[in-house]
C-alpha cells in the first residue's frame, strides 16, 4: 500500500454550531497516522484528529461547506533523518518541524498565537465570544500574539473598563472582515498596547486616555505603530494617547499603508507637561488630520514625512501651544499661477496654493497682490516672477493684521523674482531676490 501524505476532505452542509467528522486516510508504511497539519478558511475551526478521523466545527459559514488539507509529515521531515522505530513515529522532534499557527491548526504543536474575539459566535479551540475569555486565552500564549477582532454578527466589539497587559499583543482585523469597529469606553487602561494593523477602526469615547505608558527614559524611541488601514479617533472627551513626561527619547507614532488617527470631538494625542514630545511619523498614504493633537507651551511635536506618496500630514493643530517642527523627504516645487500662459495683471488676493506667481509688468497701471494669511503656513513660500517689460509697479502686501517687517515689497524691474516666508503666525519675510 502506498503512503498518503495528504488529502482534500470535503464537507458539506454543516450547520452552524455544529461539529462534523470525516475519516482523513492518512497512511504511512501501511500505518494509518494522525494529521500534522490542518489547513481550513476562517469560517471554520479544527476541533480533534486522530489516525482515522478528522473534526471540524462550523462558527460562521453561512453554506457550511468547506476544503480541508491536512497533512502528515515524513519521517525525514519530521525527524531531519532519524528513521522511525515501529513505523508510527514514537520517534520524532517536538515540537514537529514546518507546522505553522495563523488561520491553520497546528495539532501537536500547541495552540495557535492567533485569538479571534467573535460576540454572538461560537466558542471554539481558537475563537472566543467575550473581552473576558480572550485575556484568559492570551495570558496562556507565550511571545507575541494576535488579537484578531470579528464584528460580523455583533458591532462594536465594546471593550469594558479594567486594566489589560497588552505587551506583544497585535489588534488586527482580519481577511474577509472590513474594518471591524472597537469600542474602547471610559476606564479602560492598556500596558504596552503597541500595534494595530489590518483595518482595525478604533473608537474611545471616555476622558481618561488608555495609552499613557510611554516610555520617554530610555536610549531607543518608544513606538506605537498603526498600518494597513488602522484608525484611531476620539469621540469622548479625551484624548486616546497621553504622554505625560518630559522628553529623554521621544515616543512615535507610527502610520503607515494607510493608518490614520483623526479627532472626532476632542483631539487624540495629547503632550500633557512642559518638556514632553513625540514624534509621528507618516507614510504610504496615511493621515494625521487637523486638531489631532493637543499640548501645553514648552511641548515638542515632530512631524516627520517618510515617503512622497499621497500623505496628509496637518500643520492645523489648533489645540497645540507647543512647538511644531516639520520634516519632509520630498522636496518643494513650484508651479505657475494662474497658469504658465496667464499672468497676474490686475489687483490680485492670492490663495492658499500659490507657490509661484508670474506678473505682467506690461499693463501701465500700478496694481496691488495681497498675501494670504501667514497663519498655518510657516515655512512655506511663495515665488514672484516677472516679465520683460518695466512699465508698472506692482506692490506685495500682506493681508490685514500681518506685517512684512523687511520693507514694502514691490516688483518693477524686467525678470526679478522675489520670494517670502511665512513664520505661521502674522509674519512674510522676504527672504530672496533676484534680478537680471
């Protein structure tokens, strides 16, 4: 008789809840074998195996159908060339080589690092239906861990008040489910709660931040990260991060793929004392919306741009007195307004997205350009450039209330260029010029 090292069972129909159970067929040296890895979708949990049979549990199929692979391994597999002594494999490693956790049953090797947290499902060997029964799950895995949350039949997924030990514990979605909603609500505190990925939307709505814990002492920067599309968003009172100490290595805020953190009533990172900074960083089409972040006068904010993708990244941090310090990868470029063709020719209001104006010193008639507000735009700059001709004056003035401290700015000489620079606040500095 050949050996069977693996097979495709097929079942069909199983209600939901319910626990069916094939015959595999494993055989190696005439021996029927248990399987040494179980492959099955999401839809469906491993519940036993021994040498004939195979049993799986339905907790959210809506067909009840389903593939499984499972597997047996051989012998130079699983003992890298130890031969076994009875053809059973009473001789092997432990645990068994090649076997992997994630959507897959591991059957002699432990449990998965995998925890799902479906309410209103069905328990089963990796899947739980209450907050309470996944920290007991977790707190019996060792390393890092996934906390992989099902909203499908029960949403938000409410997480209540307590105190919850998160080191090396990952939120996730996962694959099938969009974007599952968590709920985090007034009185919950996390420890090391570090990373949420794959589209999982988190929500607070109390006061008291849960992430407060950062640690700002050490050598290497302390990180929360957020990707694949995770969202952060306040909808209570408070913020959902606080860092409360002065800085030695600031904490970040990592966003990537696609993460965001915005403010719904109230911002979501706050600086709470003089002295105290953090970093975010964003990349690959993340955000960091406006009145997201809060501060006292003496706290630091990094803004730091990683890629030159789609990123928003707002400087509109109303609710922060502290100082903002910008870093950006990509590099300024100008382009004409109103357009390479059209010149400015006529008293002028310019918008927040000119960078560079062309004017038309032809017309005759003296004209005034007025500067947009200074405000929530330091650093940037917008270039003036004019034409051939000398035949005009124009004045650069800044709209009421600011000042351009250098001097009336005007422009009447064939092919000069003038830039200014806003402080942020009420301020154009003129900060070149250039004539033929």
């Amino acid at each position: 008789m050949s050996d069977t090292l693996k097979q495709i069972i097929e079942f069909v129909a199983v209600p939901l809840g319910a626990v069916a159970q094939l015959p595999h067929h494993l055989i190696i040296n005439n021996h029927p074998v248990k399987p040494d890895h179980v492959d099955l979708p999401g839809e469906f949990e491993f519940v036993v195996a021994d040498t004939v049979n195979i049993s799986v549990r339905n907790v959210s199929s809506a067909t009840g159908d389903c593939l499984v692979l499972v597997e047996a391994w051989h012998p130079i597999e699983r003992s890298f060339g130890l031969n076994p002594d009875d053809g059973t494999f009473s001789q092997h490693l432990n645990p068994q080589p090649f076997v992997t956790g994630g959507g897959s049953a591991a059957i002699s090797s432990g449990a998965s690092p995998v925890i799902v947290l479906r309410p209103g499902g069905v328990a089963a060997q990796n899947v739980v239906t209450t907050w309470a029964d996944a920290m007991t799950k977790l707190a019996l895995l060792q390393g890092f861990r996934v906390l992989e949350f099902d909203d499908s039949i029960i949403s938000p997924i409410v997480v209540p008040a307590g105190a919850y030990d998160m080191t090396n514990v990952i939120w996730s979605g996962s694959a099938g489910i969009d974007a599952p909603q968590v709920q985090v609500v007034e009185g919950v505190t996390f420890t090391r709660l570090r990373q949420l990925t794959e589209r999982v939307q988190v929500t607070f709505t109390g006061t008291t931040p849960p992430v407060s814990d950062f640690d700002v002492s050490g050598t290497v920067s302390d990180t929360f990260t957020l990707d694949h599309s995770a969202r952060v968003v306040t909808a209570g009172a408070g913020p959902f991060f606080r860092v409360t100490s002065a800085v030695i290595t600031a904490p970040t805020i990592s966003l990537a793929n696609g993460a965001t953190i915005d403010a719904g009533t109230t911002p979501a990172i706050n600086l709470a004392v003089l002295g105290s900074g953090i970093v975010v960083a964003i990349a690959t089409g993340s955000v960091l919306d406006s009145n997201t972040v809060s501060g006292v006068v003496g706290s630091n904010l990094t803004l730091s741009i990683l890629s030159a993708g789609t990123i928003l990244a707002s400087e509109d941090q109303p609710g922060f007195s502290g100082t903002i310090t910008p870093s950006n990868i990509t590099k300024t470029r100008f382009f004409p307004f109103p357009s390479a063709s059209t010149l400015v020719s006529t008293n002028t209001v310019l918008t927040d997205t000119s960078v560079l104006v062309l004017v038309d010193l032809s017309v005759g008639v003296d004209f005034t350009i007025t500067l947009p507000p200074a405000a929530n735009h330091r650093g940037e700059t917008i270039m003036f450039k004019t034409n051939d001709s000398a035949e005009t004056t124009v004045t650069v003035a800044p709209t009421a209330g600011d000042t351009t401290p250098d001097g009336p700015i005007t422009l009447s000489t064939p092919f000069q260029a003038v830039q200014v620079t806003s402080d942020g606040e009420s301020i154009w500095y003129q900060t070149a010029e250039f004539t033929a």
